[in-house]
C-alpha cells in the first residue's frame, strides 16, 4: 500500500510539471488567438471544479456560479482600474467617492474576490442549509438575478449596464494556468480529507452520514463556500482577462455552460469536470462555424446566432437521459490506476 | 445504569408510535427491543438517536439528558446505530465507509488539509491503520477498496457494524442485524456482537425478530406491541408471556 500512495503521487507531481511546461510552452509559442482559449480553458476549470464541488461532491443541486463570478469580476475591475480612468468611465451618475480610493495590486484584488464571494455564499449557507430539501437551487438562480439587477441599478458603485472598461490586463496563461492549478491541487486536497468524506457522504445518503457523527450543514456550508471562494477568484482573472465586464455577461446562461461541463465530465470527478471543460470550452470555439452562414451542398444557411447553445443544449439532454453519469463517472484518474491494482489481488 | 427511557412518548399525527415507554439498560448488558412489526422498536432508535424528538419524556444518557441535540451530537456523546434497512454510503470504498465513523476523532483542519501539513497526513494515516483494524476484527479487511455496495448482504451488514463501532460509542443500536441473514450468518454474527461486547466494552441495545437469536444474545429484553410495554424481563421468559404470545399470535394473523 505504501507503494501505491507514494506511486500516486509521483504522477500527482508529474503532472502538474507537465501542466507547467504547458504553461510556458503555450505562452511563448501559441498565437495570440490559442493563448486566449486557453486562457478561457483554465479560467472554467478554477470554476467548473469548485462548481462540482458543491454540486457533483456534495450532491447540492446548486446554480451560484454566475453570481459569485459577477461579484469576483466586480471586485476585482474596481479594485484594479485606476481612478483616472474611473473618473471618464462613470457616464451615468458620479461614483461613489469611496469608489475612486479602492485599488490594490491584483493579487490582493483576486484574494479579496474570493473571500467577498465566500462571505456571500456563508450569510445564503446559514438559512438554507438549515432545513433539509432543495431550496438551494432556487435561492442560488434568485441570488444570480439580484446581482445583476443590483449590478445595473448600482450605477454609482458599478456604472450601471455600461459595465466597467480599462481593466488592466493582468490576467495571463501564468496567472489562469497557475491558479487553475492551485485550484485543482486544493479542491482534490479537499476531497481526499475527513471534509471531503462529509461532503461525500451527504450526498450518498445524509441520514447515515448524521448518524457517523458528520455535522451536515457544516459539510455543505464548506464546500459551498469553496466553491464560492474560487468562482470570485475566476470572475476576477476573467475580468483582468476581458479588460471589459458588464451585467450581462454573468446571466444564468454562464451557469448553464458551467452546468453542462460538470455533466458532461461527470458529476463528482474533479478530473471530469477539467475534461469536461475542455472538451465544452475547446469544442465551443471549435463549432463557432455553427454560428455563422453555412454553405452545404451549394445553398447557403443564414447565420444562426445561438445554433451552438442549441447543440449543447441538444448534449446535456442527450446524457441526462442516456448517460447519466457522464464521462468519469466519480471516478477520478488515479481510480484507474487502483482498481487495476484490485484485479490482480 | 448507561441509558435511561423516562416515559416517553411519540404521536405523528394521529398515530401513537411510542406511549408512556420507560426503561433502564445496565453497561455492558445486551438489550432486546422486541414486538410484532409496527410496534415501535425503529421509532424508539430514532429518538435515542436525536432524529425524533419525543413528544414528551426524556431521553438520559449516562445521567446526561439529551434532550434538543442533534443526531451528530449524539453520536459524539457516544451512541451509534445501525439501520433497519442497511446505509452505506454507495459511492464510496468500504474503507471509506469505516473512515467516516473516525473523522470527527481525527485531529486536523480544514487549512490543514489543503497545505497537507504534517498534522494530516499523521492523523489520515492513524484513523486508516484503526479502520483497518476494525475491518479486520469483522473479517473484512481483504474488502478495504471493494465498493460498499458491491458487497452480499451478510458482508454489508458487518460493515455497518463496523462502521458503527469506529464512533467509538459506548451504546451501539442494532436495528435487525440478522435480517436477511441465512442461520450460519446469524450464528456468526451473535458471536461476533457478542465478542466485540466484551472487547469494545460496549452496552447493545438491539431490535429483532428472530426469538432464537434474542434468547441467544440478550440479557434483558423489552417486549412492545402498538407502542406499549407488555414485557419486560429475560427472554425465555418472554416467550411464555400470555400478553407476548398474543402480541405475536395476533401479528401473524394479519400477516
Ligand atoms: N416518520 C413517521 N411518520 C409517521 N408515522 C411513522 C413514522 N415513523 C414511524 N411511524 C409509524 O409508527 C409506528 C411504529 O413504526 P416503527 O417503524 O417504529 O415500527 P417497528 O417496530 O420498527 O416495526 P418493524 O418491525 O416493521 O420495523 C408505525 O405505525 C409507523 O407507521
Ligand atoms: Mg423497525
């Protein structure tokens, strides 16, 4: 058994060595047009796997993440756009004057988003984790739509629907890679502790997990404010990344796409909710011709803004009714490597 | 005495599942809680187990009244269960089931889990090497990485069990351990309870229908029929109870 756990980690460390020659490998010799993908592939992945946290590992059919990404990327732009340029921005109303003072160095803005998002996810945690039933997918889609509406009728903190530009572009393959990393490693830290046994344990059945002594509401409490802490970390890369946020861009639909990543992947699999992002991030730039006109056997379609929601859409029906436990199942990587191991016994 | 019914009674709605119920179990004893189907036995487990609250009466346990904990409390105060219709965590290893029972015993946190700080991997490692020892106790070590579920039922049951026992509780509730077990299982099983009784210096109180196996095991037993005592004393003595008899008598006849 020792072999096989210091086996384990061998790979464990291979592998984010590999991530890292990745890394810079991609960011000195892809163009510019690849390196923002997988600017965006890394970026869904810090979301997609603490989304599954709470989701997939803990078995709480939640839909918090554009909420707390919109609060993230809020922070984070306020924080790192200079007060000149907030001083042109603000079209609507005069900000804030404590508006104008926020700036921090952007390690501190992302930190600050995700602690900002956890606070949130604990203050809903407390009434909603209270009671057993699934009140937590509606209270998280109402959380969503108060953020945006908040967010447009805000205009002296956010500039209302105009959003805020001139984000300095800090966000680069070494912050998003590195951090999707840092993600990972602390999620799958997570799941392989006492916490994640509780997490897993609600969601297998919650009456025995309470009658081994797990404290359920904390169990759920601490994967949903895990998740929330890293979807305000990506909301504020993303923002950095985009130099441009707005309301819009954080509707139900950025939850959707994150939903039908960890579906896809697996609920439950860390390792399938990163497949499943690339699979969904990559295949959506991949399939941006389903968008446009088409020319099939000499006619020409016309352009179907949407078409490849739509093919998506069409995908997550497809496994919920065929293939429900996605890709990995909740398996995880190295479940391949034991369970040979089982065989031979 | 290590647990103590005080009169207690439960309604839901209009139906009265426990009524006016008192008993004492002694440390160490085997406790029988007997009675046809519907009697109240599984009723009486959850309420000394925090999920119910009776609707008056009190729960005392080793002089502590339990009243308004929960569940998880109660089973760090040292009372675990097992359930009437097996629970195991499905998607998990049997080892994992086992360790579940110790986590809350194991002496690190949250930050400290995610830095994998000296601490973690200390207490990771003793709970494993404990659960795999009780794992053993039961016979079921060479089943540590095979999924729960994918176990027989015999197997599931001493699982259970052992998981129970990972609480390190002083009380353990067996809700129909030899259910759905053939009689060598059975036979098995009154000796292991009775084994790990004397090594985990354990109190049971536990819920059966098979006489045979309650005059084998119990020291003591309580005899419920529609929530109400009609016996209590020692088994073989049940058995010959008029009211007992016709408890049962009446329960097969509306089988
Ligand atoms: N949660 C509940 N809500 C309503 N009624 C309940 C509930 N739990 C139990 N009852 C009722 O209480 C009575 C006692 O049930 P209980 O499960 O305690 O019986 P039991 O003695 O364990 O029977 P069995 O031998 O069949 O397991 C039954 O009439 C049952 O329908
Ligand atoms: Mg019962």
């Amino acid at each position: 058994m020792g072999i096989t756990v210091s086996k384990n980690q061998w790979m464990n460390v291979a592998m984010v060595a590999f991530a890292m020659c990745f890394i810079v490998f991609s960011s000195n010799y892809f163009d510019e047009y690849s390196v923002r993908i997988l600017n965006n592939i890394a970026i869904f992945i810090i979301l997609a796997v603490s989304y599954n946290l709470i989701n997939g590992v803990t078995g709480q059919f939640s839909l918090e993440p554009n909420g707390f990404v919109a609060i993230g990327a809020y922070v984070t732009a306020l924080l790192l756009v200079s007060p000149e340029a907030k001083q042109y921005q603000y079209a609507i109303v005069d900000p804030y004057p404590f508006v104008m003072t926020l700036h921090a160095n952007f390690v501190v803005a992302l930190l600050l988003s995700g602690i900002f998002a956890a606070l949130l996810a604990l203050a809903l945690a407390a009434p909603v984790f209270r009671v057993r039933g699934d009140y937590l997918a509606i209270v998280t889609l109402g959380f969503g739509f108060i953020i945006k509406i908040l967010a447009i009728n805000n205009p002296e903190i956010t500039n209302g629907s105009l959003g805020l530009n001139d984000i300095p572009e800090f966000s680069n393959l070494y912050w998003t890679g590195g951090i999707a990393i840092i993600a990972v490693i602390v999620i799958l830290n997570i799941v392989n502790s006492k916490f994640g046994r509780a997490m897993k344990a609600v969601r297998d059945d919650e009456d025995a997990a309470t009658a081994m002594g797990v404290n359920t509401f904390k169990a759920k409490t601490l994967a949903f404010c895990t998740s929330a802490f890293f979807e305000g970390v990506g909301g504020g890369l993303l923002a950095a990344l985009l130099t441009s946020i707005s309301p819009d861009l954080f509707d139900f639909f950025f939850t959707f796409q994150l939903l039908i990543i960890i579906v896809l992947g697996g609920l439950g699999s860390t390792t399938g909710a990163i497949i499943g992002t690339v699979l969904v991030i990559g295949g959506s730039e991949w399939m941006r011709f389903l968008d446009e006109p088409m020319h099939l056997f000499g006619y020409t379609t016309t352009a179907m803004p949407g078409m490849r929601m739509v093919v998506f859409s069409l995908i997550l029906i497809f496994i919920m009714l065929f293939a429900r436990e996605g890709i990995m199942g909740k398996r995880e990587l190295k479940d391949f490597f034991t369970s040979r191991k089982k065989g031979e016994k | 005495m290590i647990l103590k019914i005080d009169n207690v009674t439960k309604n839901f709605g209009g139906v009265t599942a426990i009524k006016e119920t008192s008993f004492s179990v002694a440390p160490k004893e085997i406790f029988g809680l007997i009675g046809p189907n519907g009697a109240g036995k599984t009723t009486m487990f959850n309420i000394i187990t925090g999920n119910y609250e009776p609707s008056s009466g009190q729960v005392i346990f080793r002089g502590e009244p339990m009243d308004g904990l929960k569940p998880h409390q109660i089973v760090r105060k040292g009372i675990a269960r097992t359930f009437q219709n097996i629970r195991l965590f499905s998607s998990m290893s049997v080892l994992d089931n086992v360790l579940i029972g110790f986590d809350f015993q194991a002496r690190y946190g949250f930050l400290e889990s995610i830095v994998r700080f000296p601490r973690f991997i200390k207490e990771e490692k003793r709970i494993k090497v404990r659960s795999m020892e009780i794992l053993d106790y039961f016979g079921m070590a060479s089943f540590a990485h095979e999924k729960a579920v994918d176990l027989s039922y015999g197997q599931q049951r001493k699982v259970e069990i052992a998981r129970a026992l990972a609480t390190n509780p002083e009380l353990l509730l067996l809700d129909e351990p030899a259910a759905g077990m053939n009689p060598s299982e059975t036979e098995e099983l009154g000796v292991i309870i009775k084994k790990a009784r004397n090594d985990f210096d354990l109190t049971v109180l536990l819920i059966e229908h098979d006489m045979k196996f309650v005059n084998q095991m119990c020291d003591k037993v309580l005899v419920l029929d529609y929530g109400k005592t009609i016996f209590e004393g020692k088994p073989h003595e049940a058995i010959q109870d008029p009211e007992v008899i016709a408890a049962y008598l009446g329960d097969f006849h509306n089988d």
